[in-house]
C-alpha cells in the first residue's frame, strides 16, 4: 500500500533525503574508516622512504671485463688507444694511452664510484685525466674526479690514463663499486598512494563539511518542525475550544489517524503528514456558530445541515494551504462515507482520498468515544462494533480492521 501523494518532490527535499540517508549511519565509524585509510597511506609512504633513503645509501658492486663491449648494466669499458716506444734511457720500454667510460644505464643517477682494474704485468702510471689513481701490484685504482664521480641515468662518463710498462700490457677483469640516488618520486607506487592519499583526504574534508552543513540543516529543520508542530496543536485547541466537550478530539483523531498510517506501511514522514492532517480535519468548525456546536438536545434539520457545512469551510480555509499536500481534503471530505452517502461532496470508496478515509474512521471512533453535549460517551466496545457494523457502507472496509487491531492491541483509546 503507498500514500496518495509523495509530499517532498522537490529537489531541495530530495537533496535533503539523500543526505539524510548519506549521514544517518554511524558517523564515528566513518570517521576512523577514513583516518585508518589515510593513516595506512601515510605509513606505506613512510616505509617507501625508509626503503629509498636505504637504498640510496647501499653500495653495489659488479665485475666485468673492461674489454667486454657489451657488457649489461653500469660497467666500465677501456680500449687502448695509442702505444708508442720509449727512449732507452726510461725505466720502461713502452707507452701505451687507455680511454675507460663508465655506463649508466640504470634510471638513477650513480655516485661515489670507484674501479679496480686488473692488468697482466707490472706498469707505471705517467699521466692520468678526470680521476685520482692508486697502483696496488698490478691493480689500478680508479676513483673519479669530482665532474666524473657522478653519472647521470642513461648516460656515460670518460677518464683515461697514460701508462709505462715493458710488455704488452692487457687491461682485464674489473670490479666497480657505486651508489644509487634512488628517487622515491621516480616510483609509480609513490605517485599512486599520493593520490590516493590527497584523494581520501579531499573525500574526508568533503564529507565533514557535508556533515557540519546536514548537521546545522538537521537542526534548523528540527527547530522549524518544533515550532510548526507546536501551531498545528495550538490550532487543534482552538478548534476544539469551539466545544468544551470535544477537548482534546483534535489530537486524538490525529493520532489514531498517525497509527492506522504507520500499520499500512506509510514511512515516517507521511505518517506526520497524516498527523498534522489529522489535527486540522475539523477546522471548519471555527466557522460555525457557538450556538449549534454547544447546544444541547438533538439539532433540528437546519440546525444539522449548518453543522454539515464545517467541511466546505474547513476545505475553503485550507485551499491554499499548499505545504501540506491534502490537508485541504482532509478537512472537506472526512464526513465523506464509502457507501457515497456522507457529505457534502458525496464521493464514494477509493475517489475518497486514502488520508481522509483514515481521518474518518478515527474520526468516528473518538466521537463515539467521547462525551458529546447532547449524549454521554459510548462505551469502546460499542464503538468496536459499530466500526465493524458499518465497515464497507460508511467505513473503508481495509481500513476498519486495521483500526479494530489497534483496538484489541490497546494502542487505541489513549488520553491526550
Ligand atoms: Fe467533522
């Protein structure tokens, strides 16, 4: 069964639904879902750094030979260059020019580099360039001037030497030694927790503002709702102040009315509907003079039939109460009967608006309940029968049993 109406189509309203149902969980576990999601890219980023800073300060080491041309990774390449004789007079008989280049490959830069080149026979060093060399027995140690010591990735450094040696003299095997600037910002996994890190902390900040604006939205709602809810009853007083003896019919014709609603399935916010509809069914009565609605005895025909007008004036008052869908129907047509013989319209069955349908067989019930000034208050059990004696003639014969339940289950009567 659904409401005759969905009040709150606006897009403000439906803004305010979604947002209401977006926030209505528990706040506290979002929050520490969020803070354990950035607190969990914070400490990945940290143990990337940890790993970078570690590995920037590693020594690496490879062997090779320098005359490998084609040698994978960072190695160190020589070729010999010139040779020439010596006088008879120096201490070695040849002279002999090495170009060595060191290779860089790799996507990081390589610092604080050294070599050791191994040679086949004893040599002497006459003249070096772009580096300091050290002669350990036949191993040449190369560490590299302040220009060369650092090789850029993907590119290459020389430095060279002349040396004396009587034989020939063969460069061989090599071991390198260096350093990598590994750059955390070079991984992709650094750039995809930074992301994800700015965008779960952009969602978080977000979603707190939307909180605060819900938060603050919640309240002032709340405070309006308060303050409108307070007017409806103030008008249920002053029409039941009309006749002493109807005190408090207003509200409980409401009220029964808010319990048949929320047992046929309407939602929270239509079943207030029904409520504050409830309260102002009799408005019309404000239209009617004290003389007829206090009198005592049984009213004659035209006495009766000025009575009867309370709902075109109920319905004329409310016209254009247009923030409340139906409420102007539920004060015209609440005398309406199913069988089509109330009045004044004389709709009959569904053409009777579902809420008002409601109001009239709560209506009815509490005016059966309750002490009238021309007869005393039936007893509930009469009013029971009388519900069911007139479901489907005057009565919605769906709605009666659901009123008959609330009867039997004591929600119905109550004292307001
Ligand atoms: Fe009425």
């Amino acid at each position: 069964m659904t409401a005759d109406g969905i009040e709150n189509n606006t897009l403000l309203n439906y803004n305010h639904r979604m947002l209401k149902i977006r926030f209505s969980g528990d706040r506290k576990a979002v929050r520490i879902m969020y803070i354990v999601l950035i607190a969990v890219y914070l400490i990945l980023l940290g143990a990337l750094f940890i790993y970078y800073t570690d590995l920037s300060h590693k020594t690496f080491e490879k062997r090779g030979s320098v005359m490998d041309l084609n040698d994978p990774g960072v190695s160190v390449e020589g070729t010999r260059s010139k040779e020439w004789r010596e006088g008879p007079t120096a201490p070695f008989s040849k002279g002999m020019e090495y170009d060595f280049v060191i290779t860089n490959p790799e996507k990081n830069e390589i610092y604080e580099w050294r070599t050791e080149i191994q040679f086949s026979s004893d040599f002497d060093i006459d003249s070096a360039w772009n580096g300091s060399y050290e002669k350990v027995d036949r191993t040449l140690v190369i560490v590299p001037d302040e220009v060369t010591s650092i090789v850029d990735p993907g590119k290459e450094k020389t430095f060279g030497l002349v040396m004396l040696a009587d034989d020939e003299q063969a460069a061989g095997d090599y071991r390198l030694l260096y350093k990598i600037n590994a750059k955390m910002t070079g991984a992709p996994l650094f750039w995809l927790l930074m992301v994800a890190l700015v965008f779960t902390s952009a969602t978080f900040l977000a979603d707190e503002l939307n909180y605060l604006r819900y938060e603050s939205l919640r309240k002032k709602q709340e405070e309006i709702s308060g303050i409108l809810q307070e007017s409806f009853e103030t008008f249920a007083h002053i029409i039941d102040a009309k006749d002493p003896y109807t005190e408090g019919h207003s509200l409980r014709v409401a009220y029964y009315a808010k319990l048949i609603a929320a047992e046929m399935g309407y939602d929270e916010d239509e079943q207030e509907r029904v409520y504050r509809i409830g309260m102002l069914h009799d408005i019309g009565k404000i239209g009617v003079t004290d003389l007829i609605l206090q009198k005592p005895g049984k009213l004659d025909n035209d006495e009766y039939s000025l009575i009867q007008t309370h709902v075109d004036i109920g319905g004329e008052i409310l016209k254009d109460f247009n923030g409340l869908k139906g409420i102007s129907e539920g004060a015209k047509y609440h005398h309406e009967r199913w069988d089509g013989k109330g009045y004044s319209s004389h709709l009959s069955g569904k053409n009777i608006p579902e809420i008002t349908r409601i109001i009239c067989v709560a209506d009815s019930y509490d005016a059966m309940t309750s002490p009238r000034v021309y007869r005393g208050a039936m007893s509930g059990d009469f009013a029971r029968q009388e519900l069911i004696r007139c479901s489907g003639t005057q009565f919605d014969p769906e709605i009666v049993p659901i009123m008959v339940k609330l009867i039997d289950l004591g929600k119905v009567p109550v004292e307001l």
